[in-house]
C-alpha cells in the first residue's frame, strides 16, 4: 500500500514538473544583442527622465520635511549611472554574461524606487510615479532575456 502511495506522489511531482516546464521556458527569451541594447537604452532614457521629474516636482510631504525626497534623488542617481553602464556595455559589444551583474544591480535598486513612488499622502507628485512606473516597465521587458536558461 505504501509502494502505491509512494509511486503516486512520484508520479504527480514528474506530471506538475513536466506541465510548468514549458511555462519556465516561455518566459524566457533568447539573447538579441539588438533588442537588448534598444531596450538599455529606452531604459537609460527612462531614467533621466525620472532624474528630470524628481529635479521639477518637489515632493508633497506633509510635514515640510525634504530627506525622503533627497534619499529617492540619490537612488535615482545611482540608477541612472548604472542604467548608463549598461547601455555603454551593451553598446560596446559586451555579452550577456558580462551585463548580467550590471542588469542584476539595476534590478536589486528597482524596489527603492518603487517604494518611494507608491501612492501614499506626502509622497511623489504623480509625475514621478509615472515615471517610476515607465522605468521598472522597461526593466520588466529586459528580464526575460538575463532569465536564467
């Protein structure tokens, strides 16, 4: 009884692992030097933007205070000069061996942004969650192609 029991649930893990398979694999895109190197540079123009609207919208805080806003500038400086790194990288003939740690940093930094960006009372005028929103959408169509195979 405990034989049938036992080769059941093997059985069921082979069928879930077989069917999710595919899926794993259609989420990943195979490597288009091309497409990436657009898309690193939509990214990196994406991000100046955001570095333009944190500059043009003060932030809305309720208490008059300004270190959030200042603490958000920095990361998006920081991101800007790494979403840079990439495009230059990536412009230079670079694989995608050699941007993955670079794509990786750009990823880890894209919660902070994120975070500030949600809408909350005294946060970012909507014009910098827009362009956040802009910034992590161009992130998430590069994810596919620096997925693991």
């Amino acid at each position: 009884m405990n034989s049938v029991r036992n080769r059941t649930i093997y059985l069921i893990i082979i069928i879930m692992a077989l069917g999710v398979a595919p899926l794993v694999r259609a989420e990943m895109k195979p490597w288009n030097a091309s497409a990436v190197l657009q898309l690193s540079d939509d990214l990196f123009a994406a991000a100046r933007q955001l570095s333009i609207e944190c500059r043009m919208s003060p932030p809305k805080y309720d208490d008059a205070s300004s270190s959030g806003h200042l603490e958000f500038r920095y990361h998006v400086r920081h991101f800007v000069s790494v979403a840079n790194d990439l495009s230059q990288a990536l412009e230079d003939g670079k694989s995608k061996m050699e941007t993955q740690p670079i794509f990786e940093t750009l990823m880890s930094m894209m919660p902070e942004l994120k975070r500030y960006s949600d809408k909350k009372t005294g946060g970012p005028w909507p014009v910098v969650s827009k362009s956040v929103v802009k910034v992590d959408d161009i992130v998430e169509e590069l994810s596919p192609y620096y997925a693991p195979r």
